[in-house]
C-alpha cells in the first residue's frame, strides 16, 4: 500500500503541471453598476454637435460654436478624435443622407457634399433647386429600379413610384389618402367668398393645378394646426418594399414586380393619448428592426414593431429628456443631447436597446 504522504505529493505536482500548462488570457475591465447610464460617443468643451451621421466606423459632424451661421463640418473616429474639419462658407441646417448613400449639408439656399478621400473632407457645392427637385423625392433603391414619392407636405395625398433605370419604365403602385382630411381640405374653396373663388379659379388655370389646392392655400389650412402633413413611409427591408401606410392602417409589403404580396393591420400609431405618437417609424438597417418612436413627459420611446403580425413587441425609454436627432444603428440608439440648465455643449449619446 503506497504512502498517503507520497499520494498526496503526487497529485500536487500534477495539478501544478496542468495549470503552468494553460494558457494565459488577458480579461478586460468591467465596469459593474447598477445605475444605467448613456455612453458619451463624441462630446468637447469647445464646439456643439448639431447633426450627425454614420459614415464607416466614424461620424459625420455638423458642429457649431454659438450658431448654425458659421457652421464646420468634421470626420471624427471611435476615439473621438476629430480626423478633418472644413468650415462652412454659408448658414446650415442638418446632415441629410440621400438615396445614393451621399451625406450633404442641407442650408437654406445651398447644398453641398461631403467628400471624404483618406480621411480627409471636402465639400461640393451642388445646385439647391435641382437637389431638391432630383434628389429629395427619391428613397431608396433596389438594383435597377428607384423608389420614389410626389409627396408635398401641403396636400393629403401622394404616389409611390419605381423608376426602372434599364427601360425608363415608370410605375406608380402605391397612392397614399387621408380620406377625412382631403374631405376638409377641398371644402377650403367652397368657403372663399365669391371674388376669392374666382380669383382661385383663374390661379389654378394658369399654373395648370386643382383650384382646390389654390385654395387650401389662399385660407392658410396647411399652416394652422387644423392640418397634419402625411406620414406613410416606405423603407426597403430584406429586399422587399415596405410602406407604412397609417391611414389605411396597414403594413404593405410589395415584391420586385411591384405588386403587394402582404397586408399587415396596425394600431401602434393610435394609443391611448394621441400626442405621444410622434410620426416617426425608424428602422434598423443592420438588424431590419423596426421601432415607432413616442414621447411621454419629455422621455422619449423606441417600441418595437413585429413586421410580420404588426404588433409591439417591445418598448424601449431613453434615459435623457428633449433629446434631438434619433437613429439606431446595430441595436444602439444615438441621439444629440444637452443637459438641461448645463453649460455643457450638446453631445452625442448612445444607449443600448434593451426591449
């Protein structure tokens, strides 16, 4: 019978190879808390972020000191170091990423493109009219064909289209109504007086439009708040074209022939207290994720919506109030935010979603 001493010896030095055999692993900080807290993505002391968009593994900015009169544009990266910087000759208003995938700077009479060549930037000045004529209606693509909209926020009523580039073939497969408001709108001209109607009528032949959008506009509907412009966006998901149409209360979901292959009915756009819904569908194009966004005593919150039954199936609350410029990316939600009574500029924030 062995000695247990010698056993016990034995099974030490074992134990003692086997670990010195392991390889080492290098674990990372964690940081545990129990208070949630939103990630500071890009924020400095010395200028503001007034929009912003993704580009690569950085960030687009539209930066500020005192007013969006003498605006910059900048490329910063993950580590918040701002790579180039070009400062704008003119006022701006936000970042706008067109169909094609181009990041612009939208101003009032100007339009200019971000070119970034080694990360480096340069901007295009670009014709305001024909931007806004060419480029603003149009959505999204899907191989040959262009999506796009006769949408005016003055008229209850537009026409989806596709735009097939091989043949120049046009096909308008999607009118979006609001039935009750287009009511109250054409009644706008039968309560002009008598001089007024005329005067539409004449307006209309000569400009070649209905007398009744002459009108609604001569009675200042569109700008009272009796009148609340369209919403019934249309996004490409998973290759499939996608239109919210709130009115008929429908998810549409139509194929590459532009013919609807699906009808999904929807009340997430009719809570309880109307005011909470803001108008605003926003998807996730790393996941396909879609959320409807809604605020609440100055919280805002992301509520998943399930495309296939058109159910929430979750809901999501920022952590700040009043926050600007909302976008999700890869399951995190950005935003541009400034604490409230702060001296601090306006930062970028991030948050991740958890329904």
């Amino acid at each position: 019978m062995k000695c247990p001493l010698l056993i016990t010896a034995a099974l030490v030095l074992l134990c003692t190879v086997l670990l010195q055999a392991q390889p080492n692993y290098n674990l990372h900080e964690v940081n545990i808390t129990a208070e949630r807290k939103a990630d500071t993505v890009f924020g400095t002391w010395k200028f503001s972020v007034a929009d912003y968009e993704f580009y690569e593994d950085k960030l687009v900015l539209l930066t500020f000191t005192k007013s969006l009169s003498k605006p910059s544009v900048m490329l910063v990266d993950a580590a918040q170091k701002v790579l180039s910087a070009f400062e704008l000759p003119y006022p701006a208003q936000k970042l706008y990423r067109d169909y094609l995938g181009y990041i612009n700077v939208i101003g009032e009479d100007h339009v200019f493109r971000v070119q970034i060549d080694n990360d480096r930037i340069s901007l295009a000045a670009l014709p305001a009219d024909e931007f806004n004529a060419k480029i603003i209606p149009c959505i999204d693509t899907i191989e040959k064909d262009i999506y796009f909209s006769n949408y005016s926020k003055d008229y209850p009523e537009f026409t989806y289209y596709a735009f097939n580039m091989a043949d120049s073939s046009l096909h308008p497969f999607k009118t979006v109504t609001d039935q009750e408001q287009l009511k109250e709108y054409n009644m706008e001209y039968y309560f002009l007086k008598p001089k007024e109607r005329l005067y539409a009528r004449k307006v209309a032949a000569e400009y070649h439009v209905d007398k009744h959008r002459v009108a609604a506009v001569m009675s200042g509907l569109t700008s009272s708040i009796f009148y609340t412009p369209l919403y019934a966006p249309l996004f490409i998901i998973h290759d499939t074209v996608v239109v919210f149409d709130h009115y008929n209360n429908a998810i549409l979901s139509y194929n590459k022939k532009y013919e609807q292959i699906d009808s999904v009915s929807i009340d997430y756009h009719h809570p309880k207290s109307w005011r909470e819904w803001k108008h605003e569908i926003i998807v996730d194009k790393d996941n396909q994720k879609v959320y409807a966004l809604y605020q609440k005593n100055g919280f805002y919150y992301l509520k998943q919506i399930d495309r296939r039954s058109g159910k929430v199936i979750g809901s999501f609350k920022l952590l700040n109030q009043y926050v600007e410029h909302i976008r999700v990316k890869n399951d995190y939600v950005y935003y541009v935010y400034r604490p409230f009574e702060s001296l601090q500029e306006q930062f970028i924030y991030k948050e991740l979603i958890r329904n």
